[in-house]
C-alpha cells in the first residue's frame, strides 16, 4: 500500500520523507482545495519539489482540485503543463475542464473525492481518464472491496494500462458535508469551500435561540457540526484485504511534526500487516503517537457501518503534547555537532526536557536535552536572552526554529 502524506511547506516535505512516505501532495496557487487554509507552494517550486522527492524516491501529486470558471481557464492549463515540465507524476483533479486538458496532454490524472465515486459506474466511466480514483468517504468498506474486486474481474484499465487503483481516505479532519462539498462558508461570508477558501463555521459551537422568547440554549455542549478526525489505523487490516493500493493522509494545513508522526505510524502499520506483526499492541503505541499531534479526537468514519458520525466536544486540537516557540538556530557547528540557540520568548528550557526543531531542510528533529551548555559551561537551564548550545544526532540549519515540548494541561 502507498503512504500518501500531505505537503504544505518545504518543513512538511522532509518529515514526510522522514516518516517513509511513498508519495505526497500539494498545491500551488488558489486553484485547489486548501488556497486559503495552507501555505501553497508558487509554480516556481515545482522542480525543486520534484527534483527533492526524486531523491527520495517518492511520487508527487499536484491538486488542481477546485470549481473551475472560464476565466481561470488558460490559469490552470498552465499549472498543469508547467506541473508535467517539471516532471510532477499525476494531477489530483475533479472538474472535467482539468481532467480533459490533462488527459489531452497526456499528464497522469487522479480522481479527487469532490467526484464522491460510489460505484462501479463510476469507476468505468473516470478509467478513461485516471489511473488512480478516491473513492468517497461515505462508503463502508464493504461497499470499498466490491469496488476492487469489479476492477479486477473487468480488466479495468486507466490510461498507462495498467489496473485502475482504488485510494481511500485514511488519517485527518472529515468535514460534515459529502465529500467535501460543502456551502456554509460560502452562503455565510461568502468564501466558498469548494473554491478552497472554507472558513469552517462548522467547527464552532452554535446557540438554539427562540425567536419568541429570545431564550438561547447551548446545543448539548457539543461542536454538532464538527466531526472527530478519522483514524483508520486500528483496522487497517481491513482496509489493506479491501484491497485498497493508496492510503491518504490529510492535513495540508497542518504542521510538520504531524505529517511525520502519522505518516510514520501508518508506514510501520502497513509493514506491520505485510510481516505479519500487526497487533494489539501495536496499535495502542500508535494510537498513543497519534494522540501527540495535532487532532480533534478519533473515530473510524464510516468505512465499518456507522450511520451517524461523532462529534468533537471542544474547538481545535485535543494533542497530548504542546510545541512552544523557544527561539531559532543562530549557529550550527557540524565539526562538533552542537546547534547554538538564542532564547527569544519568556520560557526556559532545562536539561531533561523534550525539544523539536523545524526548518526547510531540516524537516523535523527531536530528541532530549542532554547538556545545555553556556559561554561559563554546563548550566541546568538557559532564560530568555540567552544563547545556549547543545548537541544534536543530525544537522540543523541557521533559523530553524526550536521549541520545547510540553503536555497539554486538559480542562474538559
């Protein structure tokens, strides 16, 4: 099974590669999903893109994803030539105008979930077009397998040849709409979800009011429109006899050590299964990973019969563990390897506590604070202002920014 890990900065390429990912996705521009909530890359950042994953011996996919008007027509027809010059593998699409201009120009198409597949119809008729088709969320997993199984018993081909492959939804935030397809941003503030530009209104916690009384009540204490993020690694299992060929993993707009973490997790998952480790056990240390980063609580989505989803009780992300700026690499000496850190912020760091840093190459890097070392020598911690070294198991770069790891104080 292919891990597909999501990229929204050079920061989240190289944890991608760090956790083993075997492909990831991105976008550029306003015309995809996530315009508003990620940090796009330019079109300038396509070959380098590519040239970094090339090393790595990873797959890059492009979201041209959004609604298309006629005026950003000659738009997207040069992100997708500019995205096949500079040698990105496939087009993540769902308006035909992207699909039928990649496919003429002979650029790989994958189906994005907006197409909400269902079923086998479906699949026959988007074959003519891509090689690779999510299919959309609502589906148990059952209805996944009879779907696999049809491609293999009709030959179902895309446009390289080859078996058309199913991928599937995996890890990250669900949205309360089908597939994605959602207007309450749009008939609200006017900024529409499937343009990118969602403001999720469904994540807060909304009022019943009686408009004759004016009596308000809070509706049972529980965000009713914002699902728990999906976590499918306790039944991956099922989702691998499925026979599912790509696992997506969402989270564009999130950070760095998140696309790390689950990206590892699911890759030891899918060796797991593949050795014959996978276990309970297993399971319980990844489920414990998964809790430290960014997330809205779990639940399985549909894909085992539920009929009704389950609602987060809070806003933003219940993590277990906090990453708090501390300040940024000012020197690294790789003949030592000791890192050179001023202290920008108010919180000390000591000797014994965790620590993470992010940065462009760096990607993502933590380990314990062994020794913290000032111009006087060891010190048990270091303040604000200060410019404490330390040594570290790999290289890290000049303004890589540093934080300490702390675990989250829980109110609820």
């Amino acid at each position: 099974m292919e891990i597909m890990s999501p990229v929204g900065s050079y920061e989240s390429l190289m944890a991608a590669i760090q956790g083993g990912a075997d492909s990831v996705y991105f976008g550029v521009g306003k015309l995809n999903m996530r315009s508003r909530s990620a940090n796009n890359f330019g079109l300038d950042d396509l070959v380098k893109i590519a040239a970094i994953a090339r090393e790595h011996g990873l797959r890059t996919y492009l979201t041209v994803n959004t609604v298309i008007y006629n005026h950003e027509l000659e738009e997207m027809r040069q992100i997708v030539r500019t995205a096949k010059e500079a040698g990105i593998s496939a087009i993540i699409a769902s308006d035909m105008a992207v699909i039928s201009y990649a496919n003429s120009i002979g650029m790989e198409i994958h189906i994005s979930t907006q197409c909400s597949i269902s079923n086998t119809e479906a699949v026959r008729y988007y074959a003519q077009f891509a090689d690779v088709m999510v299919t959309a969320r609502e589906l148990p997993l059952s209805q996944v397998a009879e779907i696999t199984q049809y491609i293999k018993d009709n030959d179902i081909r895309g446009p390289k040849g080859e078996l058309v492959q199913i991928e599937l939804f995996g890890h990250g935030a669900l949205c309360m709409s089908v597939s994605g397809k959602c207007y309450l941003s749009l008939d609200n503030y006017n900024y529409s979800a499937n343009r990118g530009a969602c403001l999720q209104l469904c994540r807060r916690q909304y009022l019943v009011k009686d408009v004759e009384s004016d009596t308000e009540l809070i509706v049972d204490g529980q965000y009713i429109m914002s699902p728990k993020d999906l976590k499918t690694i306790d039944f991956l299992d099922k989702v691998v006899k499925a026979g599912v060929k790509v696992l997506k993993i969402e989270g564009r707009g999130r950070s760095a050590d998140y696309v790390k973490v689950v990206t590892r997790c699911y890759k030891e998952a899918v060796q797991a299964i593949e050795d014959g480790t996978y276990s309970k056990e297993k399971i319980a240390d990844w489920d414990q990973r998964l809790a430290t980063v960014f997330n809205r609580g779990f639940w399985d989505g549909y894909y085992l019969g539920r009929k009704m989803g389950e609602w987060t009780d809070r806003y933003g992300s219940q993590a277990t563990e906090t990453k708090v700026y501390i300040g940024k690499v000012a020197n690294y000496f790789n003949r030592i390897s000791v890192a050179e850190v001023r202290l920008e912020t108010a919180n000390t760091i000591a000797v014994g506590d965790r620590y993470m840093v992010l940065g462009q190459t760096t990607g993502v890097y933590d380990d314990t604070l062994k020794e913290i070392r000032l111009n006087k020598g060891p010190v048990p911690q270091a303040k604000q202002g200060d410019a404490f070294s330390f040594e570290t198991k790999v290289p890290l770069h000049r303004g890589d920014k540093v934080y300490k790891i702390v675990e989250t104080i829980d109110e609820f």
